[in-house]
C-alpha cells in the first residue's frame, strides 16, 4: 500500500488591479462618517437652544415680514388688483427676507463656531481629542460641518416666507438662485470666521468678541465708507477721467465686500440693467464694464473662507505652548 500524500493548499497571491481596488468614498460619505460632525450635531439638536434659535429667526422674519406687508398695502388697495402694485410688493417681501437672512445669519454663524476649538480647550477635553485617531482636518471640518448644516436648516426654513414673493410675482428664478447663493456663501464665511479665531484664541470670550468685531467692521465700517466716498467724494472727482475710474473700482471693491450691499446692487443691476452677470459704471460720463458684485463677491469669500480653514487647520495641529 502506498502512504497517501497530503494534500496542502496551493498558495496563490491575489492582486488587485486599478479597477479592483476598492473606491474611494465621496464627500457626502467621508462626512457623514466623520465622527466629529455626528456628535455636534446630535449634541446641537438634543438642547432647546436650536429649537429655541430656530423658533426666533422664524419669528423675527415672520414679524419684519408682516410689517413690511402692511406698510405697502397702507399705500395702495389690493382691491383694485394691480398687477404692477402686486409685483412691487412680492419684490419687497422677497428682498426684506433675503436681507433680513443674511443679517441674522451673519450674527448666528460665529456663536455656534467662535467656542468651537476653545470650548474643548477650556474643558480640557482637547488634548483628549488630539490623542485619538482624528486627525486636525478631520475635527475643523467637523465642527464647521455641523455649524454649517445647522445654518442651512435656518436658510431652508424660511423658504415659505419667501414664497409669498412668489405668489404675489416679481421674482425670477434668477434673484432665487443669487440670493440662496450668497446665504450659503456668507454663512461659511461666518462660521470658517468664528471657527479660525476659535482655532487661533485660547479663551471662547476672546474669540467671540474678536469674531463680532470683524462681523462689525465688514457691516457698518466698509457700508459707512461706502456712502462717505459717494456723497462727500464724487462731486469732486466728476471732471478728472483717472480719478473716475479709481473711485468707481474703489465703491465696487467696498460693494463686493458687504453681503447687504452686494445683494441691494446685485438687485438694482438685474432690474435696471436686465443682466445677472455684468453693468457698465454709472459715474459721469464714463461706461465700462463691471462685474455684478456677486461675482466678485462670491469669489472672494470663498477664497478667504478656504484660507481660513486652512488656517484653522494649522492653528489646531500646532503643539500647545502652554
């Protein structure tokens, strides 16, 4: 009798090609499994301060709105159905709650992100998080995930406000698009703002007053400077070609900073001028071409929301010196 031999497994090697290889997840994905964005969210939404908050900015609106609505219908009667009347007064019922947003939610975005990294910090909570498998991207763009989807719950839920506008007309899709644009566009602006200063101070007073002054300083000091070089300046500068041209790329540099004043022109232009991309400057006698301050405005926030983060990103790697 022969000895039976065993049998032994081959041994085989397995490799994946490029098309094997398992794919990378999406964005929506990599957020959504970011363990810091489901805890501040969760921890967001179990307190009465969201709903608290939510309550208010509905209410505040709902309230404006109301009083906007009555002063208008005080000058005219609906019982003669004008269209034209009917179509101004959806126009200002839509521009009062755009403006209106990008007011609160400029003022809403830095509380929920200026005590973000200090909060943790003050707990004596940070060094924990930085022992643990998360990286420093990992836990800005958490906490400024869960500020921002929190704002965008705000910005949704004003929408049937906004559609009294549409009932009464006068409002295109395009003052839609513009207007929902630059509420995301200034609420990450906002919140990767309250976030760096949040990232770069030690203490949460600290960083929310420094986050305030910067909120006070792109509203009131740059709209100020605004209408001083328009009523003080330009009867003095009509005659001189060179100086025309700086003060017009001048006002259109303080417009394409201030969300309220990119909106109001941005809304003049596209009534006015009947374009969403572009005018020619209105002063004197000298027409050239401007961007519509959204433009310009949407590419500049951007870029200093993304080095803000980036930033921010850095300030939290950074090792404690204390």
């Amino acid at each position: 009798m022969t000895e039976a031999t065993p049998i032994t497994p081959e041994k085989t090697s397995v490799r994946l090609s490029a098309h094997d290889e398992a794919p990378r997840p999406s964005l929506l994905r990599r957020a959504i499994d970011n363990p810091v964005i489901i805890k501040e969210l969760r921890g967001l939404m179990r307190g009465r301060r969201a709903f608290l908050l939510l309550t208010g900015y509905i209410a505040v609106i709902s309230i404006f709105i109301g009083l906007v609505y009555i002063s208008l219908q005080a000058q005219s009667s609906f019982t003669q159905s004008d269209p034209q009347f009917r179509q101004g007064v959806g126009k200002a019922i839509f521009g009062a709650v755009v403006l209106l947003e990008l007011l609160l939610v400029s003022f809403i975005a830095p509380a929920l992100t200026s005590g973000a990294i200090t909060a943790e910090r003050e707990r004596q909570t940070f060094d924990l998080l930085r022992t643990t498998l998360i990286s420093a991207r990992s836990l800005v763009f958490g906490k400024l995930g869960a500020a921002l989807v929190y704002l965008l719950l705000l910005i949704f839920a004003a929408l049937p406000i906004q559609s009294l506008a549409f009932l009464l007309g006068g409002v295109g899709l395009a003052e839609l698009l513009i207007s929902g644009l630059l509420l995301v566009v200034t609420a990450l602006f906002f919140s990767a703002l309250g976030l760096f200063f949040s990232s770069f101070l030690r203490r949460t007073l600290a960083s929310t007053v420094t986050s305030y002054g910067a909120i006070v300083v792109s509203y009131i000091a740059l709209g100020l400077a605004f209408f001083l070089v328009i009523f003080l300046n330009l009867p003095y500068v009509t005659n001189n070609q060179t100086a025309e041209i700086a003060l017009a790329l001048a006002l259109w540099a303080m417009i394409s900073t201030n969300p309220m004043l990119t909106a109001i022109i941005s809304e003049v232009i596209l009534i006015e001028d009947q374009s969403i991309f572009y005018t020619t400057s209105m002063l004197g006698s000298i027409n050239f071409p401007l961007p519509s301050p959204w433009i310009p405005f949407t590419i500049l926030y951007l870029a200093v929301t993304a080095l803000m983060i980036l930033l921010s990103i850095y300030f939290v790697n950074r090792p404690d010196r204390s």
